[in-house]
C-alpha cells in the first residue's frame, strides 16, 4: 500500500493545483464581455454563413485510420519488447500478433472499399 501512496498524492496534490489554478483565474481574471468579445472569429475574419457545412465521409475514415495505425504502432512497440521476454510462448504471441494484424488489416480493407484512400 505504500508503494501507492506516493502516486495518490500525486495525483491529490495535482488536482488541488489544477483546481486553485481555475478558481484564482475566475476571480482575478479580467470580466471584458459583451461587444466583440462575444463574437465566434478565426485569425481576424468576421464569420460568414453557417458554420455547420457537411463533410464528406472519407474525413472521418481518414482519421479513423490514423487512428487505427497509431494505436497499432504502439501495441507492436510494446508486442516486440515483450517477444523476447516469452520466447517459450512464442507461437502464442505471434498467433495473437497475427491475429491482432489481420484485424487490423480487415478494417483497413473496410476504409478502402468505402472510399477512404480515393481522393480523386
């Protein structure tokens, strides 16, 4: 239980800071509202129109499957540390490897098919 402890307050002391922080700002901080402030603006410019305007699909598959890469680079990292360390399992965890990939490889076939790499 002590080996937890260090992390516990940690994590207390973090949060008491965090919280300080936001209450000093509220109340120290400048109360300029109304006028210009209040307005939605990017880098100067009035907003124009709706700023709702619909988005073809394949943003969103593209940002699925960076997000599908990403989190696939990190469990091969972490896969490749660990192989060594288990080589008496190794058909194991390479069948989970492979099965982990070929999962991997079926959602990127999904994106494909649905248009996510033709950009044309």
């Amino acid at each position: 239980m002590n080996e937890y402890l260090s992390v516990l307050v940690f994590l207390l002391l973090a949060t008491l800071v965090g919280a300080a922080l936001l209450v000093l700002s509220h109340y120290l901080g400048p109360r300029r509202r109304g006028g210009i402030k209040g307005t939605p603006v990017e880098s100067g410019v009035d907003p124009i129109g709706d700023a709702r305007i619909p988005f073809n699909v394949r943003f969103y598959l593209v940002g699925i499957l960076f997000i599908v890469f990403d989190v696939e680079a990190v469990f091969l990292y972490v896969w490749a540390v660990i192989y060594k360390q288990y080589l008496n399992r190794g058909a194991f965890l390479l069948g989970e490897m492979a099965l982990f990939i070929g999962i991997l490889l079926f959602g990127y076939v999904y994106a494909w098919k649905k248009g996510a790499l033709d950009w044309d």
